[in-house]
C-alpha cells in the first residue's frame, strides 16, 4: 500500500464518517473517529462530550478576551490540541488506518504515505441527509449545517491557520452528493 494513512475532512452531513468507515472496512484497516475522542478522555481525563464540543470551538471566540488570558499559560483547548496532535501521529507510525476529522490532514501533512480528502456536498443533500440518518428534526437543517460547518472552519483555521475546505490543502475533494457515497470510498480506495 502506498498511502499507508487516510485522512477525511468533511462538511457535516456530507458523509465523510460513512466514507472514512468503508474505506477502512475494505481496506481492511482500522478508521478513527470517535475513538480519537475515547483515546483523548483517558489521556486527558476530560469527558468525552467536553472534549467533543472542545475539538469544534476556536479557542479566541466572541467575548474571548474578557476570560481568557493566556499569559497565564495554555487553555484546555490548547491542552486537548497538543495530546490530539500526538495521538493522531503515534496512529500514523503504528499502522495503517484511515483518521476522520480532527485535522489530521494538517497534522499528518509533511507524510508522503499519506492520502489526505475532503468530502463534500450541496446543501440540499446535506440537509436532507442529518435528518434521515442522524434523525435531526429541528425546522431548519440548513442552520445546524450552517453552524457546524462554520465552528469546524473556525477551530481549524485557529490551529493550523489555513483554511478548511480549500482544495489546495488536499489531494482529493469528492462531492458525495453527486457521486454517491460508496462511490466515494471507491475513488479514496483506488488511489492507495
């Protein structure tokens, strides 16, 4: 296998989790997602949904200034980066495996083994998508798409300082909507 690692960054409700589990499943390799979070609790002893929350919020917010002052060292955000950081590249040393989310495509960047995408899709698909498989109900899908597309690009440009979603920062976007979702696992499989 040439690409040894894969990484998956992707708008919310595009499918980027079904994707990073299939391409993983056929590979025969093991995918991380929620279990980054599970290895972040016990090394961190935060909880998981606090470290979940944390991994989607840009330490530096709205009324940031007024509580936050770093001159008295690293936040907990801060903290959970650094273990995040490590984590993500101990797993890269150790196996083969594709890592969901968590920037990892930054953090594994300077890797020639490894494959990093993007997933992708219109809003249309996304919206109708949260509700039928992650049973959103609330009257506009389109706001929590919104809203969590806009904390991801937020916590991303504020640890890596690029942008998410820009091409640039991978080797491969797909849009699920349009191509479909095993199809996409396909595509990341045939090219490692």
């Amino acid at each position: 296998m040439e690409k040894r690692i894969i990484t998956i960054s992707r708008e919310f409700g595009s499918g980027g989790r079904t994707i990073g589990k299939l391409v993983a499943e056929h590979l025969n390799i093991k995918c991380y997602d929620a279990e980054l979070i599970q290895k972040l609790a016990v090394q961190s002893g935060f909880d998981e949904s606090y470290i979940k929350e944390a991994g989607e919020y840009a330490p530096g917010g709205f009324l940031a200034s007024a509580f936050t002052d770093r001159s008295f060292g690293p936040t907990n955000e801060d903290r959970l980066w650094k273990m995040q950081y490590q984590i993500i590249r101990d797993l890269a040393e150790k196996e083969p495996c594709v890592i969901v989310g968590r920037c990892a495509d930054y953090i594994l960047r300077d890797r020639a083994d490894c494959l990093r995408g993007f997933i992708h899709a219109d809003m249309k698909f996304r919206a109708d998508r949260i509700v039928r498989v992650y049973g959103e109900r609330e009257n506009s899908p389109e706001a929590r798409l919104k809203e969590k597309d806009k904390r991801r690009a937020a916590y991303y440009r504020f640890y890596t300082d690029m942008k998410w979603g820009d091409a640039a920062n991978y080797h491969i976007a797909l849009d699920s909507g349009v191509i479909g979702i095993e199809k996409c696992a396909e595509i990341i499989e045939s090219l490692v």
